[in-house]
C-alpha cells in the first residue's frame, strides 16, 4: 500500500506587501524618546453618561442618568462631582415622567456614596443637549461611558454616513451623529451645519473610532473645540486583554459599588429602577478612576482615550524608548527594499492550528511553550533587530544550503543553532517537503495547512519553516536563493522606561522579550506585593510581551468602508521578482511598527518549535491529538499501549500511546533551549499545563439552570461534570470533588476541528470539565438565562463519544431558535435592515449601534421560496423568538419563525435552526486541511480518528491582502461574505508584456499592423489601449503554444491564471528573439 500523501490540486495563496501613492514606504523617523505625558493635556471636565432604552424594535431613548465632574487635584486623581441628573425622552408616558420628577426631588446629588448635595437635575432630551451636552463639548471635555457608542445613538437626534472628505479618514464609512437641528419653513428638520458631530467607526467587538467634527462653518463658540470621547469597555480590553461587561470589569478593578442588577427592563418606571441606572452611572465612574489609575503606571505616550488594544500599550512602550521600525539596507543585493519586504510578506503565515485526531476521544498529556513568541524572539537575538537602525539584507544562498544539508534534530537544541535562523528562503517546490500552504482547501475559503506543496514556480519560506521541513520529511530543500538579516548599529537616542512604573529596561542592555518573562516570574513569588499587585504587574506583562512580539510587526489597516473611497492603484510586492500594479478600493496602511521580516521569522520560528515537539513524539513511535499555536496535545496514558477503534469506514484501527515517562522525556530535551536566567525560570521551555492531575478552576453556576440545590438562589462554585456511573452530567460543588482522586486522574480530549476542542479530567466517578474552546459556539446566547450552553454541549459530546452514552441534548434545545446577537455597527448593515424603518422617524426606527439577532435557515421542513431567506430580528431572547416578527434581508418581507420537529411547523412559519441542530452541525466541523484513511477528499465531515497530510499542487498562486478583515465572524454569516480581503490580481498585460523584447520587432509589425514606435512606446511602459489589448494578448499566448505545445489545450485564461505561466515567459524571454528553442513544455 502506498505511504504517499495524497495529491489534489488547489489554488493557493501568498501575502503581498503593498504600496500606493500615499502610503509609500514608511520613512523612519525617530520617536521622540522619552516619557511624554498624555496626562499634562488630559481633560479636567469629564461627563459620564448611561441611557436606558425601551425594549422594542426602536430601542430608543426613555431616560438617561449623567454626571460631570472637574479635576481639582490633577497628581492626586481628585475630583470634584458638579452634577449629578437625569434627562428623559420629551414623548416619556406622563406617568413615567411624574415618577422621575418625583425621585429626582427626594434624592439628593451623590447620596449614593454617601455624600449630599442638591436635588438631582431633571431635564428632557432637549434641554439635555442644550444645556448640558452642547456647552460640554465647547469645553473640550472628556465624554466617557461603558459602550459609549450606543449611549451616543441614542441621544444623537440623526445619523449619516461619515465621509472621508468631510469628517476624515479615520472614521470614513462609520456613522456622523448630530446633536442639533434647525426647522425649515415647511416644518423640516435639518442637521445644524454651524454644530460640531459626532462620528464612530467600529474596529471590532470591543473598539471604535468616535472623534467630533468640526462643523464646516465655524463659528466662534465652536472654532477651538476639541471634545474626547473614553469608552471604558475598550480601554478595559487594553488593560486586560479580555472583553468584559460593566459587572466583571468593576469585580475585576476592585470598584467600590457593584452594578446592580434589575429584575426587569421595559416595565413602569419605578424608583428601584432610577437608582439601578444611577448605580451604573456610579459604577462606570468608579471604573474610570481605576482604570486610569492603572493606565497611569504605563509610562507611554499614548493617551488612554487612543488605546484600542493591548497592542496599543506594547506600542506605547516602544515609542517611551523612541523606537521606530528599522529600514533596510539592501546595498548588497539587486532588490529594493521594497521588494525584500515583498518577499518576507510572502513568506508569513499565522501560527500552526490543527487536530490531529478526530472526534475519537484519547487520553493526553497537555503541554505548552513558555510564552512562546517571546521566547522564540529571544532564542533568535531578535531584540536586536528591533533596536537596530537598519538591517543589512545580504546574499547567504551557499551558507543556508550548507547549514541545511548538515542539519540534524540535536542541533536545533543548541542556542547558538537559532541565532542563524533570521533568513528568508526561496525553494524549489518538488513535493518532498512539509510547509505551510494556505489554499481553498474548501472552495472559497483559504485556511494554512502543513502540507506537502508542488509548484513550478518557487515560493519564499522562512528558514525556519525550511528547517522544519526537514526535520518532519528527512529530506533537504534545494535552496535556489537564501537572504540573511543582520541587525546594524543600534538606533540613537533610546532611553529606558520603567515597565508599569517598577522595573527599568535599558533598550540598550536589556533583551525587552527575555526581560518581560523573567520579571513576570519573578514578581510572582515578590513578598512584598500584595496578591493584588501581583496579579496586576502579571498581567501588563503578560500584555506588553504579547503585544510586543508579534502582531504590531504585521499590522496592516485596511479601509473598508469610506463611501467616497475610488480605486486606485497599488504596487504589489510579493513571491516574484518585481512589483506588479493592481486596483482596489481598500488599500491596507501599515501600522508604525510593521515590518514583515520579523513578524515572517517569529511565526515561523514557533512553528519550527512545534515540529520539534512533533519530532519528538513520532521518534518514540507515538502521536499527538492537536496542536495550537504554542500548545500539544500529546497522546499519552499512565503506561505506553494503544487504542483500538472503529473509523467511520467501519474499518479496525489503532494508534499508539505513550507513557507518561516518554511525555517527560521529550519535556526534558527542551531544557537546552531554555533562553532565560536559570535562578528564575529553571527547566523546560516545554511545560505540562497545570491542567494534568489538578482540578480547574472553579466555576460559578446559577442553580435554577440546572435545577442542582432545590431552594438555593444564591451562584453556586465548583465543577461541571459528568456521573460516570448514572450517566448524566451533574454540578460537583467544590467540597464534593474528591481531592484523594485527582492526583492519579488522567486528562482526555475531544477535538473535531482546529480550535474546537474539550478537555475533560477523568476520575473514578466523574468526567470533569477543564477547558473548552468556544470558537463559533460562542457567538450564540445561551437558549435559556444563566445556562452555560457550550460547556454542556461539550460535555455531553465528550461522553456521548467516550462512553457511548445514549443521550440526547437537552430537551429545550430542540424546541429554541439558536440566535446570534450582533450589533448595527456600520451603515452597509443599517441599510440591509431598511425595511423596518419604512414609515418611521428617525426616533422609532433602527439606530445606529442597535442590538439585532440573527437565526438560520433550516432548509428541513422550509417551503422553497423561503430556502435562501436571511433572517434578522431586533434583539430578543430565544424563548421569545417565535413571538416577534422577523424580516428576510433577501425578499423584503416580514415572517413568523419555528423550529422542525416530527409535527412539522405552524403553517406559514419559517423553519429555522434549534440550538440541537447547530450542536448536531457543530461537531460534523470538517478539519479542511487533512485528510483520513480510506478517504478520497480532504475535510470529510464523516472522518474519525488520525488525520494526514496532503500533497497540493499549486494550480493558480493568488496574491493576496489582511487575512483577519472580518470585523465580526457574526457579521460575515449575515451578509454572507466569507472574507474581506483584497485580492491583488495581476494584469494580465503584465504577465506577458516581458515577451515583447523576445520577439523580432519586424514579425510583431508584420503580424499586427502596428508601428515600431508603438512597440516602443509599450516596451517603456504606456500601457496599450484596451481595444489594442484585446487583440495583443491573445497573440503572444498564441507564440508561447508554438513553442510549448503541450499548454495548447488550455483557453486563453486558463493560460494566463496558470500557476506556470511566468516560468514559462522567462524561459521564452531567455531564449532570445530568434524563436529557436529545444521545445518549452507545460512540466
């Protein structure tokens, strides 16, 4: 029987490196070195704001609670509360309005900490904005919130689309809120042109862009305002890396007051529910103390109010240090710099994901590199690239091929191995090899498979990748050409930062990356910290070690939305030698830091690693169940054997098992490697995840979810699992779990795909749930409140798979429309719900930054018509689901939902799926990129067991743009685009315009009628006319089949898409303007 992977042929894809007129390449101009206080020109007027919104399609505005305060002490964080009120809708019920006046004359401003001034101030929406909102923002005031952009909308009286023209590129395509109107004579509102705006670009989930404008005719009030807008729920994600809600950000900063919580929203007014909003209110302002407080131990330029991420704080360290990026000297090679950086650009891929072994559950040792990216930066000397002025790009074409034709494993556990590693690397592509390939291997959507490639034409890797390679097949790469990077002299004027105020790093003498994970360790065991401050200088840390080591060196912006956005051309720089023009709309900007050879070597450096740990495993005859990024999952058990099991050919199988000794063993051989002061960090870059042998951490549970203590109200600590011996799973409260048991338990997994994953530790009685992945599950709410539905979903698959337990998903599964929350959050999806504004002012109809649910089509059960439906509905929660109208984006039209069950649906309803249907689809998740024994295609949802790689034989290489576009995956199902992501195509008079020179100028004039000085004209670079092109390209295909015969069955475009076709115009070129040749062919 063959042991050759399979071959399929698919396109396949590299990176580019792009330029257009503006965005040239990035001159290197120092940062100013240094810290530079944000702080001095901080605002000292802040107003916290929270709206309360009815619960209908329109959540428009009932009440609102504010608050403005002034700085009074600027070093010592005090502040002075001015005002504490509440607005209201000028349509609010008289009943509601009478109650709202009545409580803001019994309470008294800040007497909910504690303190007593007047009565609060009741004002209407109106009068709010006139009296409060207009005159703040002319003090160029700070505006802060939790979630800002929905309190903004909710007050604004209007919206449009924010221009690049008028409001700026960095919120082009998001929303212009206006605040202020003016009557015409006809009784028309209209924006006041004479009053600033608001406008909001969403990032993602947890940041947007909010600035105001300035208005096109400035009057005097308005000519030096300068407002600044603060949503805490971003800058909370800069300081923790985690998203959060208001109640576990204000438990996570320790805030003084909790966020209350009110038994039910929509209702009558009721006083209960005032003070619950003036709670948040409070909360919110606790928060924005601490976090600055926080914020403030960051000595970096950056002000809080521009921190979209924790990468904004590792940036910020940079720029204290007055680091920019490096430039290139390329003196000693042909290229410029640019085209280097093509080259490096095609040669990055993201970290290495996958599952090995599929939906057959197997017990695994769990183990994890030490901060992997820092430490792959720190095994490689790369700190010294990031300092450096410039870095010389020279030729090492013999030196790499001799470092790689005498490589063995034992020399990729000496340090100074590494240290030769930061090259690039051009490869013949014969098949005997192991790289990553990113290809369709479903059509229409790419994904990164280590995967054995076939191409004619030679692809650039990172030696790293290169190294791997041989070390999985035992076969050397043919180097066609090699370029090493070599850090210069260190830039001038750097200067050393105190990391989170306590601990200085010289950039000089200190390695940051090596710097970062030792001091992380050591404050862990610092006596003199609190447990509080431990956790706190853990964490910056941990952020400015991740921030710092990886994603901010490929950072690339892409310019999605502005509706005044006109193609343009970009040069493209990629695999091939030269640039090349393209057309789009959405040109990617890179970020100040981005610079594509480093951020090719640190993901190719961590894959190399996992490849050594893969080496490792196989040399003792065993097998792994997945790997992520810096984690594998090795299959191992108390004692070595195997596992028998039945594959979905109904096929007896088995795999090996390793022992736990062979598990430390391969542990142990990563010591070599350890880069880090030995006194700190001893031992192992390779560590055993605490989740072998221990218990997880505890989890708290709502008791009405599971009916677990009759009478209990209270949230509930301990551990779901599942009763072994009744055979269902249960809550284990932590003084129930038997401790005795869990040093000899043994840990098992359950992958279907890569990322989608279920530990569970196995004891004598129950199976434990450790950690679960939430990738797609996630994005559903749970079908009932408090219900904690993907880790019971996990749990119950993983025993339906290990013990066969003949048990269904819960009962109310079945019966609940699965909803996806998403949010409008950008003009394109307010206009595909248009429909329900129809008829409706702008207060009752669908606002920007509004909550929407999304359900899916189940086509079982659904009439045809109905079959491509798309379904949206303002927000609800899936036990009301079936009660409210829902509009198909695709017809217009509004429908009534149901869920498929044996009676059918109500007649007239639109089948859609249950939470059981997206869990039964769930775990059918393909693996695209592999293959398992016996099948004839990659990614056979059907597949259970040991997955293989394949062979790929490049059909077309596409050149393409930012992978991770997608703002939201929920957003992407909804508009049904598998992608944002600029694909760069070549023009086709590109491809073969070289051939021009190859062809006597006589048969050219002869065979076309033309002229030798439009010839001319074309060799230096005008571009033919259209109508020219239509006849001209079709000809010089027609000379290369005349000399390559066996391409003669290929169309014109087949032809010019072909993977080949540039090898082939060399090779036509090569043989000069005679035309006589030995015969080009296809192979």
């Amino acid at each position: 029987m063959s042991t050759e992977p399979p071959e399929f042929t698919l396109d396949i894809a590299v990176r580019a490196h792009t330029l257009t007129a503006e965005n040239n390449t990035p001159e290197h101009k120092p940062n100013a070195p240094g810290y530079e206080s944000w702080w001095d020109a901080w605002p000292h007027h802040i107003l916290v704001i929270d709206t309360e919104t009815t619960t209908d399609l329109s959540q428009r505005l009932r009440f609102g609670v504010f608050r403005t305060y002034e700085l009074s002490a600027p070093w010592m964080l005090n502040y002075t509360l001015l005002c504490e009120g509440l607005f209201y809708a000028d349509d609010l019920p008289d009943s509601d309005l009478e109650t709202l006046k009545t409580y803001a004359q019994a309470r008294r401003e800040g007497d909910l900490e504690g303190e007593g001034g007047g009565p609060l101030t009741c004002l209407s929406h109106s009068a709010f904005l006139n009296q409060v909102f207009a005159p703040f923002l002319k003090k160029n005031g700070l505006v802060v919130g939790f979630n800002l952009p929905y309190d903004l909308s909710r007050i604004a009286l209007g919206w449009s689309v924010a221009r690049g023209k008028s409001d700026g590129k960095l919120v082009a395509g998001g929303f212009s809120l206006w605040f202020k109107e003016y009557t015409d004579t006809d009784g028309q509102h209209h924006p006041d042109k004479f009053a600033p705006r608001i406008c909001i670009r969403n990032l993602n989930s947890k940041a947007s862009f909010i600035q105001a404008t300035r208005p096109w005719k400035r009057p005097t009030n308005y000519a030096n305002a300068q407002p600044r807008f603060l949503d805490l729920r971003t800058l909370t994600y800069a300081l923790t890396g985690r998203g959060h809600t208001l109640d576990s950000a204000a438990r996570e900063f320790s805030c003084v007051h909790a966020k209350a919580h009110a038994e039910k929203h929509g209702g009558p007014l009721t006083p209960d529910y005032i003070t619950y909003t003036r709670t948040d209110v409070l909360v919110t302002w606790e928060l924005y103390e601490k976090l600055i407080e926080e914020y403030r131990q960051h000595p970096i330029p950056t002000p809080p109010d521009k921190a979209y991420s924790t990468a904004s704080v590792g940036k910020g360290y940079l720029k204290a240090m007055g680091i920019h990026s490096p430039r290139l000297d390329t003196s000693h090679v042909p290229e410029p710099p640019d085209q280097v950086m093509g080259y490096a650009m095609s040669a990055y891929y993201g970290g290495r994901a996958e599952c090995h072994i599929r939906k057959l559950p197997v017990p695994v040792i769990y183990c994890d590199f030490t901060s992997m990216y820092p430490t792959v930066c720190t095994l490689m000397g790369l700190w010294r690239f990031v300092t450096a002025e410039s870095i010389r790009v020279e030729d090492a074409t013999q030196d790499v091929q001799a470092l790689l034709d005498g490589l063995t494993p034992d020399d990729l556990y000496r340090p100074e191995t590494w240290r030769k590693l930061p090259c690039i690397v051009q490869i013949a592509l014969d098949g005997r090899n192991r790289l990553p390939v990113r290809a369709e291997y479903t059509p229409g959507k790419r994904n990164i498979g280590l995967n054995a490639l076939i191409s004619t034409t030679p692809l650039w890797y990172t030696l790293p990748d290169v190294a791997a390679s041989k070390l999985l097949t035992g076969n050397t790469p043919h180097v066609l050409r090699a370029l090493r990077f070599t850090p210069g002299a260190p830039q001038n004027g750097l200067c050393p930062v105190s990391l989170r105020s306590a601990i200085w790093v010289n950039p000089y003498q200190d390695d940051l990356f090596k710097r970062l994970i030792e001091e992380r360790k050591r404050l862990k065991g610092d006596a003199h910290l609190s447990p509080v401050e431990q956790a706190r200088h853990d964490l910056a840390l941990k952020i400015i070690a991740n921030a710092t080591s990886y994603g901010i060196w490929a950072e690339l912006n892409r310019d999605d939305d502005d509706p005044d956005a006109e193609e343009q051309d970009v040069r493209v720089f990629a695999h091939l030698e030269g640039p090349y023009t393209a057309r789009t709309k959405h040109p990617e900007r890179p970020g100040p830091f981005y610079f594509p050879p480093i951020a090719a070597l640190i993901t190719g450096a961590a894959r190399l690693m996992l490849a050594l740990a893969q080496h490792e495993v196989e040399k003792r005859e065993g097998t792994y169940a997945f790997m992520d990024t810096d984690s594998i999952a090795i299959v191992a058990d108390q004692k070595r054997g195997a596992i028998e099991y039945t594959d979905h050919h109904k096929v007896r199988r088995s795999l090996p098992v390793l022992g736990h000794e062979d598990v430390h063993e391969i542990v142990a051989k990563f010591e070599a490697l350890n880069p880090y002061d030995k006194q700190v960090i001893p031992g192992s870059i390779l560590k055993i995840e605490a989740t072998h042998g221990q218990l997880p951490p505890l989890l708290r549970i709502h008791p009405r979810t599971y009916s677990l203590r009759e009478g209990e109200t209270a949230p509930l600590k301990g551990y779901l699992a599942w009763d072994r011996a009744r055979g269902h799973m249960v809550f284990l409260p932590k003084e129930n779990a038997r401790q005795e048991d869990i040093p000899m338990a043994q840990l098992w997994i359950l992958a279907v795909a890569a990322k989608r994953y279920v530990l569970i530790l196995e004891t004598k009685g129950y199976a434990i749930l450790v950690k679960n992945t939430e990738l797609v599950l996630g994005n559903f709410l749970d079908p009932k409140r408090d219900e904690e539905w993907v880790k019971t979903f996990w749990l119950t698959a993983f025993a339906q798979a290990r013990y066969g337990a003949d048990t269904t998903w819960p009962g109310h599964w079945t019966e609940t429309p699965a909803l996806v929350r998403f949010t409008l959050n950008t003009p394109a999806l307010l206009n595909w719900v248009e429909p329900y504004n129809r008829g409706k002012s702008t207060r009752m109809g669908l606002k920007p930054f509004n909550f929407m649910v999304h359900a899916f089509i189940n086509p079982l059960g659904t009439h045809e018509a109905w079959k491509d439906a798309n379904l949206v509905a303002p927000y609800t929660t899936p036990e009301k689901a079936k009660n409210i109208r829902w509009l198909d984006l695709k017809t217009g039209k509004f429908v009534h939902i149901d869920v498929w069950s044996d009676y059918g649906a109500e007649s007239g309803d639109v089948n859609v799926k249950s939470y059981a249907d997206q869990a039964d689809e769930y775990l059918q998740s393909a693996e695209p990129k592999y293959i398992a024994l016996g099948d004839k295609r990659p990614g056979d949802t059907r597949a259970i067991g040991v997955l293989a790689h394949i062979t790929v034989r490049a059909k077309r290489i596409n050149v393409v743009g930012k992978e991770t576009s997608i703002r939201e995956e929920k957003q992407a199902q909804l508009l049904g685009k598998d992608a944002w992501q600029n694909v760069y195509q070549r023009d086709d008079w590109d491809k073969v315009k070289p051939m021009l020179n190859a062809i006597p100028t006589c048969r050219i004039i002869a065979d076309l009628g033309t002229t030798q000085s439009n010839i001319q004209r074309w060799c230096n670079g005008t571009r033919p006319k259209p109508e020219t092109l239509e006849t001209l390209v079709p000809y010089l295909l027609g000379k290369l089949r005349e000399r390559s015969p066996d391409v003669s069955p290929l169309t014109d475009r087949e032809l010019l898409d072909w993977e080949g076709l540039d090898n082939l115009v060399s090779r036509f070129c090569s043989e000069g303007r005679n035309g006589q040749s030995e015969g080009l062919t296809k192979g």
